[in-house]
C-alpha cells in the first residue's frame, strides 16, 4: 500500500502538521526509506527481533476453540513477544532510526501502555532518554504498565486535558515535540499522525504477516483488532492484494455504536483532520473531536489510520465493531479453552468470532495482539457478570 | 494574485510597529465576542486575530488550550460565531479568523470564504494547513472570495523553504518567534532568526508571534519585522482583570509604550 507524492492514500493520509514541525517531517521522509532498507539497520533490527524479543511469533492452531466454534481458528501469538504485544516491532525500529538519524531524546504517547513499555524497552537498551505522555484515566486503569516503564528508566507524564485518554496523550506528544523539534524523535505506536508515521509503523508491523506466508497456507480469514490499528496493518501488510483471504477489523463499539459512548471511528465517524492525517474521526457537526468511549484503553481513540480508511473505502478490508461486553465474553471464554488471557484490545479480535458463520474446513487467523496481565483488574470485575451468563 | 480587502488597506498607510492582538472568540463567558470586537476597535490595535476553538489544539500552550476549552463549553461553534459577526457592523480594523484545519473543512473551506467575504472578515490563520495544499486545494478559493490564507514560518524554516511561503503569500507572513507551543514562558525571541527575516527581504509584511510579552519584546521584533500578534499574554492580562475598555486599553498601553517607573 503506497502514498502518493503528498502522503496521501487516495483521499486519506498527508500531513496536516504545523510549520514547526516541517523540518522534522522532511527529514524523517528523506530519511526512513533508505535507513530500512540499509544492511546495518536490517541486520541490527532483524537480529534483535530474533533474539531480544522471540520472533517468529508462533502460529498456534486452537484445538479447543476450534471445536467449540466449528471452524480452524489459529492465533498469531504477538502476545509472547517480548513486553507483551505487537508494539515492540515498532518501537525497536523506530528507536533504532531516531539513534541512527542523530536524535537523543524520544517521546511517546500511549493508552493502554503497551506502546510506552516497549518504547521503554527499546530505549533502555539503546541509552536512550525516554518520555511517555499517558492519558490521567490511562495511568489509573493501566497501573500494572506504569510501574513498568518506571522501572525502566522512562519519566510517565499524566496528561489531565480533555478526555484524559490516548487522544489527549498524542496532544501532549506533538505539543512536546514541537517545543523540542532539534533533538526529539516521536515514536509514534500506531499507522496514524502525519505521513509517513503511517507508512512507517505499517512497514515495521508486516513482519507479522510475513511470518504468516511462511506459517500457513492462505487463510480464509485475517481478524485483527482496531485502536489506530497498527496490528491490523501488520497482519494485513502482505495480503492486502490477494483476494484469497478476507482482511476483517474489528473496532471498539464500546456501550454500542449509537450509545454516543462508543471508539468505533469508521462506524460512527466521517473524515476529517486530526493529529496530521486526514482520516475518520468521531466528531461533532461543528468538527470538534467528540471523546471515544471503550473499555479497552489501547482502542479508546475517537480516530484510525489513514491507511485503513482507504481500505475500508476500497472494500480491500471489512470493519465491523463489538461492544466492553462482547469482548469481555470473548477473553474468558479464550482463558477457559484455551488458558490464555489475552489484552482486553485483542479480545475484540475474538469477540468477532460469534459473528462468523463458517464451514469445518474454513480457516481464520486472529492476531492476539497482546496478553492480559495488564488488564487483570478490569477482568476480575467483571468475573461475576460473566459467569452468571454462561 | 490581486487581493484587496481590510487588511491590504491597513498596509497601504502602516508598515511598521503593527499590533495585532489574537483572543479566542466567546471566550471568557459566552457573547463576549462582540464585546471584545467593540474594546479592541477603541484601543490602539491595528488588527483583530479571533481564535476559533477546537478541541485538540496541539499548537497552543496552556493558556489558549484552556481558553479553547472554556469556549467550547460555552457553546461556541463556527457558525454561531460567524453569525455573531455577521451581525456585527465590522470597523475597518481587519479581522482574521485563527483556528485549526477541522472545524473549518466540515463547515466546507469554499462556504467559508464566501461568508468571509460577505462579512468582510480579511483571512484565515491555520495552523495545520500546509501550504503545499493550500496551494494544491484552496489558492483559487482565497483569490475569488478575496481571503487571504495566512502562511507561518519558524526559526526550523530554512532560507529556501521562507523563500517558498513569501512566493505563495499575500496578506502577510506569520513569523513563529521560537520553536514551541503559543504562550511558552521558557522561550522568547530568537535573535538570529529575526535577522535572518530582515535579511531576506521578503516581498510580504511580517508579522511576529508567539511568546510575545511585553514592551521590550514588542519594540525589539519591531526593528525587524512590521510589528507583533499578541495572544497568550493577552488573554492572561484579561483572565486576571477582566475582559473592559479599561483592561484592554491598560494592556494595550502596557506593550506600545515603555513603563515611566515613578519614584
């Protein structure tokens, strides 16, 4: 998947930044391309992803929930990478880049924390100087992720503007960077923000689906969760032409998507500008962003990548969105059969997997983006509901 | 390009030590629009910015966030501040409208203008609109509603780049004193870069904001540049004694003229 000359996929994407960010724009177009390509980036990246953070992920086929759905259902286990999710694919090399382009200094932002813990992660092992801004309401329910990029060296600033969430945390990170455009580099944790962050993460992230080609025959179904949807990308990256496999996201419904507290951007949005795309985006009729609603904090983000609105518009990916409950459903009946917790984001993902109507023969692969110890307390909350309902 | 309205008129007889005062519209309570419009009209201020609120304004600081937030919760919105205006029976100050890209592309960008130009409102500020597509998307809509579509520059900006936004500009140039967020009290202005804009010898009027606080500031980037666009302060001097003429013209006063210290 390509942008235009401008940033652009079709009419999605550019990069709406101010001018005080220009200079850092450019120099990141100029330089990303040739830097990923370059043998000294691959091999240090690739070696890294090899022995620092496990990959390959394994494809495991579930036995049990297989027979309790009636069709082959595999995981892609981006939970057993190291620190947890798929976030640490990115992070890795967009540390490696900041360092190899001269920058000393990284910020991030981050909702459920995944994002930060790895940005942490790469930092610490690169002696790098690390700063997460995480949404207020984020550091509460998150707290498990906080201590972590503590004790890894990184200074978690609490941002308390607006909704307290993911979006307010990407605030804080532009507005950090434009005060220290000379010697910052944003990692930026999802295919959103200005081109060519889109481009970049996406890049990063398709090692999942090129191990994919390498695990498994063509599925007949990818499903992966959607927050700004970098997972999704990843999953989807090396299948996006193959007419073979159907490409499904799942969005956050959060209460449901006209209960006016909901995160699913393509469902309940239309187009517009935030963040340095042009994308869908959760807004009022006046263009204000409206705040994004989902028990999952890594999916509680009132927009999408630009890259998957164009995909959504060219029919090449289905979107659909489940709601808190559904997904909350679907990680326990994933910890019953098959005794893995999986991240209240990734549980969206499973949850679909009621909607699908499949033969015996027929194959989905969901991306279990990442595992649950940080979300233990949202689950044990919920323990008694769903209990009674089963 | 051939664009002639209020603010082309003000240029016509003032080139130098220009102020131009940016507050954010229904800001502090709902309706002050208008009230500000009349002080600011009576005070000694050559132009008018007028902040359209947004919810994510990732260019400004705390003291315009918070004025954004507080606008917004007053109810303001585009359209009725645009109706507020229009009812307004404008001076011959320019005003312009600031804001970010998204309130304005879903009232339409065209639409805009053309009520712009009913009202007689003189151009736009907006941040996030690069001028690679202002140039690609809205140049003809500026030149037939007759709005100009105001450019930024930054100490980041390069010889080439600078030389670029002059080419596409009409109105003025907005230059970014520092390298930061609008209010910042850590930064100020930046020497090098104000000699770098004189040198240039542009063919637009500069205007210098952000981090602009006091007399001092105010007369140093006017031996540079055409004069100042004040925001953060001002709102801070009228957050502590109140949105008046008195306030207006005592803040006003306080960046046009030295402080005569009494004993």
């Amino acid at each position: 998947m390509k942008a235009d000359k401008n940033g652009f996929y079709g009419e999605f994407g550019g990069a709406f930044i101010p001018e005080l960010l220009y200079k850092n724009q450019q120099e990141l177009m100029e330089a990303y391309i040739p830097i990923l390509n370059s043998a000294s980036f691959k091999n240090k990246y690739e070696q890294l992803l090899k022995d620092y953070v496990g990959r390959p992920s394994p494809l495991y086929f579930a036995q049990n929930l297989s027979s309790h759905f009636g069709f082959k259902i595999y995981l892609k286990r981006e939970d057993l990478n190291h620190t947890g999710s798929h976030k640490i694919n990115n992070s890795l090399g967009q540390a490696l880049m900041a360092k190899e382009m001269g920058k000393t200094r990284i910020i991030a932002e981050t909702g459920a924390g995944q994002h930060g813990v790895a940005t942490a992660t790469a930092c610490a092992l690169l002696e790098l100087e690390c700063i997460v801004y995480m949404g207020e309401k984020d550091v509460y329910r998150q707290s498990p992720n906080v201590k972590r990029m503590q004790m890894l060296g990184a200074t978690v600033i609490p941002v308390k503007s607006g909704s307290k969430t993911l979006k307010d945390a990407t605030n804080e990170a532009i507005r950090d960077w434009i005060n220290n455009a000379e010697n910052t580099f944003y990692i930026i944790g999802s295919v959103v923000g200005n081109h060519p962050y889109p481009d970049l993460v996406a890049r990063l992230q398709s090692v999942i689906s090129k191990e994919l080609k390498e695990q498994i025959e063509d599925p007949d179904f990818i499903v992966a969760c959607i927050g700004g949807g970098s997972n999704a990308m990843g999953a989807f990256y090396h299948y996006i032409d193959n007419p073979k496999v159907n490409l499904i996201g799942v969005e956050a419904a959060g209460h449901g998507l006209y209960s006016g507290k909901t995160a699913a951007a393509l469902a309940a949005g239309r187009p517009g500008v935030l963040h340095g795309s042009l994308t869908y985006l959760m807004q009022n009729s006046d263009g204000q962003i409206t705040e994004p609603h989902s028990i999952s904090a890594g999916l509680d983000y009132p927009g999408i990548g630009p890259q998957h609105a164009e995909l959504y518009e060219s029919g090449k990916a289905k979107y659909y969105s489940v709601t808190d409950k559904e997904a909350i459903q679907a990680a326990f009946l994933l910890m019953s059969k098959e005794g893995i917790i999986p991240a209240l984001e990734s549980a969206h993902a499973l949850a679909y997997l009621e909607k699908m109507n499949l033969a015996p023969n027929q194959s989905v692969i969901i991306n279990l983006s990442g595992r649950g110890d940080k979300d233990l307390d949202t689950y044990l909350s919920h323990q008694k509901d769903v209990q009674h309902e089963y | 390009m051939s664009i002639k309205n209020a603010l082309d008129q003000l240029f016509s007889h003032k080139s130098e030590q220009i102020l131009s005062l940016f507050c954010t519209a229904e800001y502090p309570q709902k309706g002050d629009t208008r009230k500000l419009l009349d002080h600011l009209y009576k005070a000694e201020v050559d132009m008018i910015e007028l902040g359209i609120p947004f919810s994510d304004p990732v260019a400004d600081g705390n003291t315009i966030q918070e004025a954004n937030a507080i606008a917004l919760s007053n109810g303001a919105n585009l359209k009725m501040i645009l109706d507020s205006l229009s009812k307004q029976n404008l001076d011959s100050k320019p005003i312009l409208l600031m804001g970010y890209l998204n309130p304005f592309l879903q009232y339409g960008i065209e639409e805009l203008c053309k009520r712009c130009n009913e009202i007689g409102i003189a151009g736009l500020i907006i941040p996030d609109l690069p001028p690679e597509l202002f140039c690609l998307k809205y140049e003809s809509i500026s030149e037939k509603y007759g709005v100009h579509f105001i450019h930024l520059i930054s100490p980041e900006s390069s010889d080439d780049r600078i030389r670029f936004i002059d080419a596409i500009s009409t109105g003025f140039i907005y230059a970014v004193s520092s390298n930061s967020t609008t209010g910042n009290e850590q930064k100020g202005n930046n020497q090098a870069f104000l000699e770098r804009i004189k040198a240039s010898k542009l063919k637009n009027k500069v205007l210098l904001g952000f981090n602009i606080r006091n007399h001092s500031d105010y007369a140093l980037a006017c031996q540079y540049t055409n004069g100042t666009i004040i925001g953060s302060q001002f709102i801070r001097h009228l957050n502590d004694n109140g949105l008046s003429k008195v306030s207006v013209d005592q803040f006003v006063n306080s960046i046009k003229y030295a402080q005569i210290h009494s004993l």
